[in-house]
C-alpha cells in the first residue's frame, strides 16, 4: 500500500495542532526521560509478553516513542498512524522502524502478519466516531494466528479532552464483533491488578 494517504478526520485529528505541535507532543516525552522519568512501560510489556525477536504493529503510533523503543529492544517494528505530522516527526528521529501514514479503521498492509498488535496510550478513544469495530477487525487481519492484540486506554472520567468515552463493556462488545476474545486485563502497563483505581484499562486479546 502508499505510505502517503489524504488525512482522516479522526478524534485525534480534532486536537492535534500541525507539525509545531507533533514537535512539541516528542519534545515532552524527551524532557521527561531527560529528567530520568520512565516513559517506556509499553514497550517493556510487550518485551515481556513475547520476548524479541518478534514482529510488532504500533496501531497509531505517533511519534515512534514506542515503536523506537522496541526496535531497540531487537523487535520488527512497524508504526501506523493517521497524523501525517507525528509520522514526519517520528521518520526524522528514527530511520530503522518503518512508519506508515494511515488510518487504523482502513489498514491493509497487504501480506504482512504480526505477532502484537499494539494499541498504546489512548489511540482507541482518539479513533473517528464509530470506526472502534472495523478498526479492530482491521488490526485482526494482521495478527497471527497466534498473535496477541495489547490496547490500553482511559476508562470514562479520566479521558483526555477530546477523546470519546469507551467503557470497558462497548470494547468488549467492539472487540467481539472483530473476532476477538479476551486473555487477560490488567489496570497498567506494569502488570497493575485490574480493576486498580478505574481509571485506565489493558486489554490482551487474541483471534477468536
């Protein structure tokens, strides 16, 4: 498929504010590892849940935080998202990941299978207004047989501005529409009890 695609107007979309913002969005994340905050949990999850070397979705991976991460972790890794700006940011920084601009909801990255699907931060509530199904059976058809989908999000009450409320039940519904059953669910990306505070959820599926 192109790597280069007209735009989606995505939740995301609503709140993102161009490449001066995509630049600003990284220099954050680079402040706080500078100041010795641990801004890696995604990545050593999926290190742990299946250990490298290992092919690795990024579904809406912004700027490469993530994905740069596993790739250093000795991970194949490809990173997806429908910011055309976050993409440029993250193809700047890191010229060994390969990143594609695209919308999660449309995804046909022909012939290529992964053994995680990741879905960090909060890209499930930022997608467009009821693309979550479609999205998922999107990302299903990239999933191994024996490959694991990871999403994580912020349960309704802790949602960033501008992201959609997702109760745990409307993903679990969503999740089974796509062909997806559930593993396990946790309350953080280090391993936190679910249900924790009810404020974030993580999700571990597999195809049904």
């Amino acid at each position: 498929m192109p790597d280069e695609l007209p735009e989606v107007r995505t939740r995301w979309s609503e709140v993102s504010g161009g490449i001066d913002a995509a630049n600003a969005y990284q220099r954050r994340f680079d402040e706080l590892l500078e100041r010795g905050v641990d801004i890696h949990g995604e990545a050593r999850y999926v290190h742990a849940l299946m250990p490298a070397p290992i092919r690795v979705l990024d579904a809406g991976c912004g700027t490469g935080r993530v994905a740069t991460e596993l790739t250093r972790l000795g991970h194949d890794v490809v990173g997806v998202d429908a910011d055309g700006d976050m993409i440029e940011v993250a193809r700047e920084r890191d010229d060994v990941t390969r990143f594609v601009h695209a919308d999660l909801s449309t995804l046909a990255l022909r012939g290529q299978t992964f053994d995680v699907v990741l879905l960090a931060g909060n890209v499930v509530p930022f997608l467009a207004d009821g693309t979550l199904v479609e999205t998922l059976r999107r990302l299903r058809a990239h999933l191994t047989p024996d490959g694991r989908l990871v999403a994580g999000w912020s349960l309704p009450g802790h949602e960033p501005e501008g992201a959609a409320r997702v109760p745990v039940e409307a993903f679990d519904r969503a999740a089974f529409g796509a062909g997806l059953s559930l593993v396990r669910r946790e309350a953080g990306w280090d391993g936190e009890r679910w249900p924790g505070d009810g404020s974030y959820c993580l999700a571990v599926l597999r195809p049904s």
